[in-house]
C-alpha cells in the first residue's frame, strides 16, 4: 500500500489546520538550528558556539509573542472587576 499524492496533500492540510503555519515554521527553523549544532558539535567547532550563546537567548526573547491590546484590556478589566472597583 503506497501513499499517493492526494493522501499526502490531505495529510499537509490537516498538520496545517492544527497547528497552523506560524508555529510550522518555527518548528522548521527550530528544528534546523539543531541539526546545525549536532553538525558542529560532531565536527569539534565548539570554539565558535561560545558568542553565538548570547545572541540566541537575546532572539529567544526577541521570539516571544507580546500580548495584545485586548488581552492587556481584559486583564485590568479583571483586575478592577477583582478589587471592587
């Protein structure tokens, strides 16, 4: 039983309807930084990782999603609500 071109353009569809196409590409470019470290780490290029550490923490946090100006709403709305106000 072989898989055909429609089974697996069906397959790509539902991956992209649950996880959506951000995090489908975070996980591609994720996934290729450790393949990339493996390689270097097997290669004995350790020497070069030591700058890089720093940068990657910094673009880790630069990668992080700002809350939006209705969540910041909603949670001093919550919070007001909380209070008594």
């Amino acid at each position: 039983m072989s898989v055909g071109p429609l089974q697996l353009l069906l397959i790509v569809l539902i991956i992209v309807l649950l996880f959506g196409t951000k995090k489908i590409g975070n996980i591609g470019s994720d996934l290729g930084k450790a393949i990339r470290d493996f390689k270097k780490g097997m290669s004995g290029d350790d020497d070069k990782d030591d700058a890089g550490k720093s940068d990657s923490s910094e673009q880790l946090k630069a990668d992080e999603p700002k809350p939006s100006a209705d969540a910041k709403r909603e949670s001093e709305k919550s919070s007001r609500d909380s209070s008594g106000h």
